[in-house]
C-alpha cells in the first residue's frame, strides 16, 4: 500500500465509525486485563504492517467510547463539532507547530483574530489574550500574572524573601488551583479555599474575613478566583461583592469560565451569571466543554493588560525561534507561551466561531440549560430520586432515595453502584462526585444529540436499576459479595466499616 492508498483507507475506517457512532451501546465495555490481552500490546513483526496497524485503529474505535452517543452525559464534553473536527483533520495532516509566524501563518492570524473577537465580547479593553491547552493551564497563567504583579522582583529573585502571597478560591473551586499554587511557590497553605452558602456559591463576607486575616498578618493577598460555574454543582461565585473588595484590597481577580463561562455566548445568561464580567482582570472558558469544539480548545484573556504576558511570560534566549522583523509585523505567539511547541487549537475555534456565529452558542446553551431545568423538574417530580444540591445552572447532582434505614455511607455505595451497573452495562455513562460528605451523580448536558427523550430514558435507567440493585440485596445473605469494596475511597469511612454497615441493611430489609 502507497501512502494515499493508507489515506484512502483510513477514511473508509473512519467513515465507517462516524456513520454508526451514535448506536448501540456507547461503549463495549471490557476489563483492563481482557482489553490487554485483546490489544495484543507486546505482539511482534508489526514493523511494515499497515494490516497490522490499521487493526489496532480499529480496535481503538471498537473498544473505545463514543463520546457523541446520547449516552454520554458523564464528563463536561462530549462528540465534538463538526467544523473543529475538521479543523483537527486538517491540523493533523499539516503538522506544524503554532509558535511562529514563520511556521504558522494562517494559524497565527486566526489565533489573533479570535483572541480580539473574544476580548470584544467579554468587554475587556487593551486586553491580550493566548489559547492555552486548558483552563488548568490558563489558572496557572492567570495566578502567575497576578504573583508576579503583586511581587515585581519575582521573575528575577523567585519567592525567596518576599512576603507572604495568599490566593483565594471558592471551598469548591476546580483542583488546578491547588496545582497551580504548588507549581507557583505559593503553597497550598497559601490558597485558602473559602466557605460556600448551600448553593454552593463564594460567600463574600467569608472571603472578605479570610483576607482581613492574612492582612492582619502581614500576608498579601494578591489573588481571588471566582469560579463561573464550579466543576461539581455549577455554582457561580458573586462577582460582584468581589470587585467591591477588590478595590479596597487591591487583589487580582480571575474568573474561571472553564465550565460556565460559556455563558458569555448568550446576552440573557450573562446577565444572570456573569454580571460586570467586563472589570476583572482575567477570564477563561473552554470551549471544549460547553461550546463543543474538540479537544483541547480553550482561551486565556487579560483585562487592561499593559503587555503583561511579555513581562511575565517571556524568558530566556529564543533568539534562535523568534523574530522580530519589520515584514511580519505580527509577534509570535510563542513567545510568551509557557511551551515552545504549540499545536494548531486556532483553526477549530476559528471555524466553530465562524460557523455557528455567537447566537448558534447562544441558541444552543439555552437549550441546555432548559434541559437542566426539565431534568431537575423531572427528578423532584419521581417519588425513587431526589436532588443532593440545588440546581443554581448546568449540573443536576442527584441519587437514588436509599431505604430511610441506611447510613449515609451506604447511601453513598448505594450511588456509586447504580452508576456502575449502567456504565458497564453500556447504558450511559453519568459523573459521580462528593457534594459535602454526599455522592451525587453529575448530570450535564453537553451533547447536542440529547433531548428531552434522552433524558427520561437516563432517568428511568437509573430508577429501573436502583430498585434492581435494592431487590438483590434484600435477597442476598452474603451482601459484601453483592456488594464489593467502593471504587472511590468512602470519606471518613473505612470500607470494612461500610461494608459491615451494608450488611445490616442488606439483610434487615
Ligand atoms: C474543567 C475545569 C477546569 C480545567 O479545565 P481543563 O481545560 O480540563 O484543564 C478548570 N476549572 C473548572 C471550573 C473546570 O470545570
């Protein structure tokens, strides 16, 4: 086979996989060990062997998960649309690096585009802005902007003999803040994560107490994160109350829109969520989630920036990548990236944005967040389920009503095995997370292939299964066995504990 004939082929392959990805069961599901022997990792003689490596493409295919199917309401992603997808093919068979004009120049005009089109729409003024590989990557961004603002000498001195820097994020707030304070040299000491009301929201007169603390300490608080829809619950902080303590302390604000922000898209969401979004000092979204481009796609932007990501970003001799001549009159954008290779994530933005256009976004996060709305309506109206925490956006966090009898720990591997059950089944595929001490499913609606009919058959599903799961305990005497050792660690709890404390209900009922 000659390489157009490869090409040729592996389009047939993948017309094959795109003509059927949204039937059957969403994922074949198979045990590591079955999928090890399976994938034949250590087979020899592959050298040369298109047959041998278009098998395990479509192995890939079979075996993997079809993150469009309806099924598919686990993560904060799901398919991908079909302009990115594009985008990715053409990106993958152009290969080059985004880091200059030199060795991309369509792509660095399209990254600059968007980024001026995206400050325009947040409202942002003498802005800058970079796409990153993730809203972890632009946090860590974002804090490094705001350290080395509060800490001029930093870049040169490190955080040797400075006073102390404390960030504050929501007690909720997605764990690459934690990550980004230890890259950083804050320490997770120093990130102090704030009191939420019951919704789940930043309560300001908390952050405010905790700032007063580290001030009345001789710390500087240099960094406050509002999250725009927190990973778990979809809370939005206050931004608000927040940039009144901003101007008496003086702090950075970043807005992290990885999940939520997507609101920006629709005028009346952004009204409701994302109120003054324009006076913080940075935000970013991904739109990878929400918004549906493929993954990784998501942007960093800085308010009144004053060529900040030069002064903080920019190091070392790159004299041998970058150039500043007068006939390109375009800055590399490598420059002030945080790697040197880049890949191309402008072009599926790019041509998303240009397809769909800001009210196709719009359009389509209202639909989901209507659907939120039917599918929280619809767990408060069956008398098996019920909501662990009100909806307040985008994320249903509900269960299955354990029997009254049971401890909070059983209820919690009551959850987690009804959400095994459906997974493995193939059925659909839902989050689970810790709300408090309480382990809801995570219900979101990132997929435009689900509907209302979607989600009344996911609901029944679990309803159907919680009552199987309950039935087969009450007739078993060896509950442990029907009841294996949790996948996620059980808080506070030993699984032998829990286990012990199943084994009383399962045989009481
Ligand atoms: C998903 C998420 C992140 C991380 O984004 P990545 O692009 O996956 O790195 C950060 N913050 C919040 C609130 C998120 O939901």
């Amino acid at each position: 086979m000659n390489e157009n004939e490869v090409l040729q082929r592996i389009f047939a392959v993948l017309e094959q996989y795109f003509a059927t990805r949204n039937e059957g069961v969403f994922v074949k599901y198979t045990s590591p060990a079955d999928l090890q022997k399976l994938l034949a990792l250590d087979e020899p003689g592959s050298e040369g062997d298109w047959d041998r490596t278009f098998k395990w493409i479509e192995q890939y295919l079979e075996y993997g998960v079809k993150t469009s199917h309806p099924s598919f309401m686990n993560r904060m992603w799901a398919g991908a649309n079909m302009p990115s997808m594009l985008a990715e093919m053409v990106t993958a068979l152009s290969n080059t690096s985004a880091c200059t004009y030199e060795s991309a120049p369509v792509s660095t005009l399209f990254e600059r585009h968007m980024i001026q089109e995206m400050l325009d729409l947040v409202g942002f003024v003498d802005g800058e802005g970079q796409m990153t590989t993730g809203s972890s990557n632009a946090n860590m961004i974002a804090m490094m902007c705001a350290r080395n603002t509060a800490a001029q000498q930093v870049k040169q001195q490190g955080l040797f003999g400075q006073r102390e820097l404390f960030g504050f994020v929501n007690g909720e707030a997605h764990y690459s803040m934690d990550k980004a304070s230890n890259i950083l040299g804050i320490g997770s000491d120093h990130l102090i994560k704030v009191e939420v009301n019951e919704r789940g929201e930043m309560i300001a007169e908390k952050l405010e107490a905790e700032i007063e603390k580290v001030v009345r300490g001789g710390g500087v608080p240099f960094f406050v994160a509002a999250t725009a829809g927190t990973t778990v619950r979809g809370a939005y902080d206050p931004i608000e109350p927040i940039l009144a303590l901003r101007d008496k302390y003086k702090f950075w604000l970043h807005v992290d829109g990885a999940w939520g922000g997507a609101a920006v898209m629709s005028d009346r969401l952004r009204g409701k969520y994302l109120p003054r979004l324009a006076e913080a000092n940075s935000f970013t979204c991904d739109f990878h989630k929400m918004l549906g481009s493929s993954l990784m796609c998501n942007i960093l932007l800085i308010n009144r920036s004053e060529h900040i990501f030069g002064k903080v970003l920019a190091a070392g001799d790159g004299s041998y990548l970058f150039r500043d001549t007068d006939d390109t009159e375009v800055d590399d954008l490598g420059n002030v990236s945080l790697q040197c290779g880049r890949r191309v994530d402008s072009l599926k933005w790019f041509l998303d944005w240009k397809y769909y256009g800001k009210s196709g976004f719009a359009e389509r996060i209202e639909k989901y967040l209507e659907l939120c709305e039917y599918a929280e309506q619809r767990v408060q109206a069956i008398p098996e389920l019920e909501l662990v925490s009100e909806r307040t956006s985008f994320n249903i966090c509900f269960r299955f009503k354990a029997p009254e009898n049971c401890s909070r720990e059983q209820v919690n591997r009551l959850t987690e095995e009804i959400r095994t059950r459906i997974y493995k089944k193939g059925a659909a595929l839902v989050g689970l997370a810790y709300i408090k001490e309480h382990l809801a499913m995570r219900l979101l609606v990132t997929n435009t292939n689900i509907g209302i009919a979607e989600i009344d058959s996911f609901l029944a599903e679990v309803v159907a299964t919680g009552k199987d799961v309950l039935a087969f305990e009450r007739g078993r005497t060896n509950v442990v066995r029907a009841f294996p050792a949790g996948h996620v660690a059980e808080r506070g709890d030993t699984t032998s504990q829990a286990q012990s404390e199943y084994r009383k209900v399962g045989s009481g009922n």
